[in-house]
C-alpha cells in the first residue's frame, strides 16, 4: 500500500461539477485535457487551451488572445 500513489485512486466525483460548465463544448474540453480532476493550475489551463487552439488551426488567435488571458 506505500507504494501506491493515491493521486490516481481518489475517487474525486466530479460528474456534478463538470455538468455545471456551461456548455457542452467546455464539458468536453476539461474532461479531454483533465480527465478527473476538479482543478488546475492556471499554466495547465492556458497550455490545454493553446494545444485546443493550434489543433483548430487558430494559433495566431490564441497569442493575440494571451494578454488579455494573463
């Protein structure tokens, strides 16, 4: 049991909080990148949403958006 690292056993029950995002598009995305964790550090936030928006092809979006995420 010492052995064992408790950060991938905790059964967090995030199904509440996750339905409470607004769309299901945002539903998607934190489940993809987060899978089930309740929260994040903000580093964590912005590199998932950067890799989203180099994805779609929408990289330049994202670095003019980055000011004004920070």
């Amino acid at each position: 049991m010492d052995q064992v690292d408790f950060k991938y056993i905790i059964n967090n029950k995030i199904n509440n909080k996750v339905m409470q995002l607004p769309s299901m598009h945002s539903r998607i995305f934190w489940l993809s990148n987060f899978k089930c964790q309740t929260s994040v550090s903000a580093d964590d936030f912005l590199q998932a949403l950067k890799e989203a928006y180099e994805s779609s092809r929408q990289g330049a979006h994202f670095d003019n958006m980055l000011p004004h995420l920070k």
